[in-house]
C-alpha cells in the first residue's frame, strides 16, 4: 500500500512505500541527514558568531604575544565554522533549485 505524504525537506508531495518514508528522494534523504548532522544549524546567528570571532581574533594578534594561544583556537573555530557555513550554502543552494 502507497500513502501520499509530504517530503519534510522540499515540501513536495509523493508517494511513500511505508509509514516510514518522510523523504521523497535520495537526495532530500541526504540533505536531511547532513543537516542533522552539522555541528550548528544554519542561522543568522552563525553568520553574527562567525564575524565575532574573526574581530576577536583580528584585535587580539595585534595586541599582546600571550593572546598567541587564543588565537590559535579562533583560528579553529573560525576555519570549522566557515567549513559548515560552505556545507549549509550548498544544501541551500541546492534546496532552492
Ligand atoms: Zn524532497
């Protein structure tokens, strides 16, 4: 038996072979399962947090020689946050089409 159910992640209609199905496709399946699985969920606030970090990270290399470990760990966050903001558009970008 077929149900009529609705994709959660393009919101298109389709038919689902069990109760289970919640994806119309492979590729909504894919998109849902790295979405549950990235670090921060895409907001705005990522992009407010990302632009924080960075001013932390600019004021303190031009301060002081102790703020160098700091530093490193901005480094860090920023690099991985820019990674899943990367990841994020692309699901994005693909989502729209
Ligand atoms: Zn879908």
């Amino acid at each position: 038996m077929k149900l009529e159910k609705q994709c959660v992640v393009c919101g298109n209609p389709f038919f689902a072979a069990n109760n289970k199905g919640t994806y119309c496709s492979g590729a909504c399946r894919s998109v849902a399962w790295r979405k549950r699985n990235l670090k921060y969920a895409w907001q705005e606030e990522d992009l407010t947090r990302l632009e924080e970090l960075q001013e932390d990270y600019i004021s303190l290399q031009s301060s002081h020689k102790y703020a160098m470990q700091k530093c490193k760990e901005y480094e860090i966050k920023i690099g991985q946050l820019q990674a899943e903001r990367k990841v994020l558009n692309e699901l994005n970008m693909r989502l729209m089409q």
